[in-house]
C-alpha cells in the first residue's frame, strides 16, 4: 500500500500474583485483590512482529 507499513494497536489488563514485591503494580480498583500492569502493543499487521511496547502500573492502590 504506498510503501506505508500496516499497523495494529493493542492493549490488555495482566493480573499478577498478590506477592509483597507486586503490590507496588497498584490495583485495577479498590475490589480487585490481584496486582495489574497495563500494556500498550504496536504491532505489524502483516508479519504479527512487535515493534514497541508501553508497560504501565496502574496508580489506584487499596
């Protein structure tokens, strides 16, 4: 197409295990009893290949 590469954006939720050192991960809200980090993927439609991702802790802790 043009020479411009096809590209996808997708997130998602991970839990973690409930352990001292992923507590600092923050929780999804004040009923979630699992730690979550969040992710943001760039990805190539055409080859699946990641090009970047964003890794973020959640900031609402119980």
């Amino acid at each position: 197409m043009c020479g411009l590469k096809i590209m996808s954006v997708d997130g998602i939720q991970f839990k973690t295990p409930e352990t001292k050192d992923n507590q600092k991960f923050g929780y999804a809200t004040n009923k979630t009893i699992f730690p979550s980090v969040l992710t943001v993927t760039l990805i190539s439609t055409h080859t699946h290949i990641i090009s970047d991702t964003i890794v973020k802790y959640l900031m609402h802790n119980s």
